[in-house]
C-alpha cells in the first residue's frame, strides 16, 4: 500500500512540474517594428557657432549603416567626404568631418533610410543633423517634383541641385563646381524638396549623376534645368524635365572589321538618319569609293571600301564644326560577303512591310526578276524602298485576308557593292483573319499645337508598335493591329523633323515635349476601340500605381472565384 501511494504521489509531481514548465515557456513576443529613437547628441542638433570636426549620435539600441553612398545626402556638398564610423553595429554613429566648413552657413547629413536598427532593419526614416557655422539656421525650403523628358518613368536617386546665381556663376559651372545646396529623389519619390535654405537667387538643375560626383558629365548623365533663376523663398512647385543630350561627334580610330569594311566609333547617341558625317577614305592621294552605314545596335559607323592592296589607309571625318583625320595600316583580312536575311517568317501582318536585312550594302534592285504571287499563282503588284543606312529593303503591297503569298528573287535581283548577286531566295509568307487584329481610333484633346507624332507603345512605352504624324487631325485611325496593352505617346514635333528631338543646356533648350496618356487600353482580335485622350491631363504615377493595384486585386477575386 505504501509503495502505491508512493507511486501516485511520484505521478503527481510529474504532472505538477510539466504543468509549471508549460506555464513557464518562452514565446518569441510582438515583433519590433520601432525605428531606433535619436536619444542625443554632440554637439545637440540643429546648433549654431559650430566650429568641431566631430559629430556623435547615440541612439536608443543598436543600429548599423546600409546604403550610406546612395542614401546621405550632405548639404551643401563636401569636397572631401566625411568619415563616418563604425562599419558594424553600435549604439552611436561618429562622423567625421575632413573638409574645411564655410563660413555662416547652414550644413545638413539627411540619411535618408540608412539607419535600420540591427534586429529588424527598422530605418529611421529621413533623420537629419543640422548644424550652422553661423549664428542661426537657414530654414527656408524649396520643393518640386521630377520627370523624365522622354521616357515614361523616371530614374530613381535623381540629385537636385541649387547654384547661386552671382559674378562667379558661368555656363561652366555645373561642369566643375559644387553646388551651394543639393537633395535627391532617393528610391521611392519624384519629388525633391530642399530645407535650411537661405534667401536669394539659384540656378536649379537636376542631375541623374551615374558617378555621383555632383557635377554634369554629359557623356553619362541625364539633366533638367529651369532656363530662369527661382527666387527663394518661394510657394511655386518647380517641374524639372530629365533628358540625356546628343554629345558633339567624336570619333576615334577605326577599327578594320574585314578585308572591305572598317569600323569607325563615335560618342554619343548621334541623329545621323537625316545628317550623316562627312566621310573620306584615301590610299595616299587616291579617294576610295566608300558607302556609310550604320553598325546595329553599337555606336559605330561601317566605312565600306572596295578590296585593294595596301599597306595603310587615311581616314578624314567631318560634320559642320567638326574635323578628324586618322591614319593606319591595313591586313589582309576575310571580306564580307552577300547574304540576305528575311525579317518576317511564315506570318505578316496587315501594317507590316516585307523587310530584308543584307550583311553588305545593296547598290542594284532588279524589280523585273522579283516575283510576288498569291496561292492561285497570280502575280501580286509591289513597291519597294531600301534605306541604306541600315541596309534594309522594305517591299510592301495590299495583303488579303487568309491569303499565302511566295516571294522570289532569281539570281540577279540584287546586287550589292563588290557587285555580287544573289541566288535564287525564296520566301513564303501568309496572312490571318481580319478578326484576329483589332482597330483602334484615338480621339485627341486639347492638342497645344502642330505638327504631332502620335505613338502607340507598350506599358512602360519602351516600344512603339504603332505610329502616325499629324499636321492638323485630331482622329488618328490604327487599323489591323495585333492584340495587346496600349499607351499613347504624343510628341510635339515643333522642328518638324518627324522625330524626338532632345534638350541643350549649353543652348538653354528644352527636350520637345512628350505626353503619356494616364489610361492604358487593351486591344482585342475582333474588336474596335474607340478611345478619347486629354492632352490637358498628364500621365501621374502615382494613378498607375493606384489602378495596377485595384486591377491586382480584382484580378486576384475573379481567380478565386473561378
């Protein structure tokens, strides 16, 4: 009987210590979602007479530094960049100020997101030091928002900058010196807005800085500026254009690609469709037969060249102010040789011209030996254009609905500049139904002005897959395109040059206006969109961002509904 109750009472022992190791388990909490807490620092923020070099900042818990190259933005910029220390985790940030401060004048370290605390990557949204070498602080502000010129979205991290506007500010300046004050877009925003500003007159200018050395490199960088100075203080929101400028040609040493073809690089993305430069190849005295193209999808130019013997070459380029003269030596090397390439294969649609690609230049069509007939072998009428820049030929003609077409080019329809012809090349090509395009007509509103390119792009108007120009029509008819998500782009051709022209800030020139319509519309086979567009109504991102959601959403109970 004792050894019985013995046992009970061991039994519940065992039950009373589980039932207080139950009651005594850890749980893991509320998850922090707190940004670390500025508890002090040294000397106190926002101070005046600040003659120190060294800055502490203790905080609450212990944080760490991400991003701090992207994120701090230093106001007015330091020659020397400050030492800010440590790299790893501490409850206090030191900053080291290695540049000798001017005088009477208002400095901040805005830190953006780059202080997280260290368990949950909280970040201390926007924290920033201000500190005065003067007697007060500049608390004047100056705000706006960014765009880009041309594209539909604009670059994250755009820097905003203020030069004053006095006897030392030239047209060089924003190529060699600081700027007074600067702030930036960071990550998330399109606007920018600048605090602890003292009154005066600025030049305000944006910069997508590639090597973030606040100064405009025009090879890398895109700009946007006012042409007038903004007067601080000031209620107005300012709108800067971002564009990247055409460079002056620059060419440099060819390159010889073949036994027949040099290759001559340039700089810069350059308009050479309606102004090519002037190019001149010589053996000696002699001037070599030459044609010019370009090389895809590379800034390059092609210098084509008749075979010969020769141990070097002089190259001499040219285009309004413009002058370079190259000499080098030439190889034996493999020539190019003729071959076509059809771009469209198996089906072409309705808005589509038949398009071949050459690897050498075309100089001779033959149009009695091409042939074009439909599936009951009657021969089909044609034209045809070929644009030697590209090396393309375009031949286009009335293409029925559910009908098969053979192309055929007999041997000799196409000479190219070493006056090789081609063989025999043939091509069958077939069409669809009118009900599997769609037709889209756009009614536009509150055009300012004329003559405009109006442009059917995808989403994010990277790619234009249908356009028209217009000298006075506000309907513009798309007819037979193939389904898909549209966006209009309208752009005010005011050179009328049937083409986007970009900004100069040497010139005080703008980029030729664009405009992005708010509405994306879908166009399906079978059907005819009839769509009205407000010029009077800019694209806002903030909308698309808003619709992109609602669609998700939508999208997202229709799925689960199914």
């Amino acid at each position: 009987m004792f050894k019985s109750k013995l046992k009970y009472i061991s039994f519940l022992s065992v039950l009373l210590m589980m039932s207080c190791a139950k009651r005594g388990s850890i749980t893991g909490g509320l998850k922090d979602t707190l940004a670390p807490t500025l508890v002090s620092s040294v000397p106190k923020n926002f101070n005046t007479n600040f003659k120190g070099n060294v800055i502490t900042l203790n905080f609450d818990e212990y944080v760490k530094l991400k991003n701090t190259n992207k994120q701090l933005i230093i106001s007015p910029p330091m020659k020397y960049e400050p030492l800010i220390t440590p790299t790893n985790v501490s409850k206090f940030i030191k900053i080291e100020i290695k540049d000798t401060l001017q005088p009477n004048t208002t400095y901040s370290f805005n830190f953006g997101q780059s202080i997280t605390d260290n368990n949950e990557g909280n970040a201390l949204n926007q924290f920033k030091y201000v500190f005065s070498t003067g007697p007060y602080i500049d608390s004047l502000t100056l705000g706006g928002k960014i765009k880009d010129a041309y594209n539909k979205n604009v670059d994250n991290f755009v820097s905003v900058m203020l030069y004053e506007a006095n006897d030392k500010l030239k047209d060089s300046t924003i190529y060699k010196e600081f700027p007074r004050y600067i702030t930036n877009t960071l990550d998330s925003m399109r606007t920018f807005k600048f605090e602890n500003l003292k009154a005066g007159k600025y030049l305000l200018v944006a910069l997508k800085d590639k090597s973030s050395n606040n100064k405009f490199n025009p090879k890398d960088d895109k700009i946007g500026f006012l042409k007038g100075y903004v007067t601080v203080p000031s209620d107005t929101i300012y709108e800067l254009e971002l564009f990247k400028e055409v460079l002056p040609l620059k060419a440099f040493k060819p390159i010889q690609a073949s036994g027949n073809r040099l290759l001559l690089p340039y700089e810069g993305k350059q308009n050479f469709k309606n102004s090519k430069p002037k190019i001149v190849l010589k053996n000696n005295t002699e001037v070599l037969e030459t044609i010019v193209t370009q090389f895809p999808k590379k800034d390059s130019l092609q210098v084509w060249y008749k075979p010969l013997k020769a141990d070097s070459l002089s190259l001499e380029v040219s285009r309004e102010n413009y002058n370079k003269r190259f000499t080098f030596k030439v190889k034996d090397q493999k020539k190019d040789t003729l071959n076509i390439k059809a771009v469209q294969n198996g089906i072409i649609n309705f808005r589509d011209r038949f398009t071949l690609e050459s690897e050498t230049p075309l100089v001779k069509f033959d149009k009695s030996k091409i042939r074009l007939v439909n599936k009951d072998s009657a021969a089909v009428d044609f034209t045809t254009e070929y644009d030697e820049f590209d090396q393309k030929l375009y031949v286009d003609f009335k293409k029925d609905p559910e009908e098969k077409y053979n192309f055929t080019f007999l041997p000799g329809a196409l000479t190219d500049f070493y006056e090789k012809t081609n063989d025999t090349l043939s091509y069958k090509l077939n069409t669809k139904e009118l009900a599997d395009y769609g037709n889209i007509v756009i009614n536009l509103k509150n055009v300012k002005r004329f003559p405009i390119i109006v442009e059917l792009t995808n989403k994010k108007g990277e790619s234009v897959l249908a356009s028209a120009y217009s000298e006075k029509e506000t309907r513009i008819e798309f007819n037979l395109v193939v389904p898909d998500a549209f966006t209009v782009r309208v752009i005010y051709d005011d050179n009328k040059n049937k083409m986007y022209d970009t900004g100069s800030f040497l010139e005080r020139r703008y980029a030729e206006e664009v405009f992005y319509s708010q509405q994306e519309f879908d166009v399906r086979a079978n059907w005819d969109v009839d769509q009205t567009v407000d010029l009077s109504i800019p694209f806002n991102p903030e909308v698309e961002k808003k619709q992109d959601e609602k669609k998700k959403k939508e999208d997202e109970k229709k799925r689960k509904a199914f």
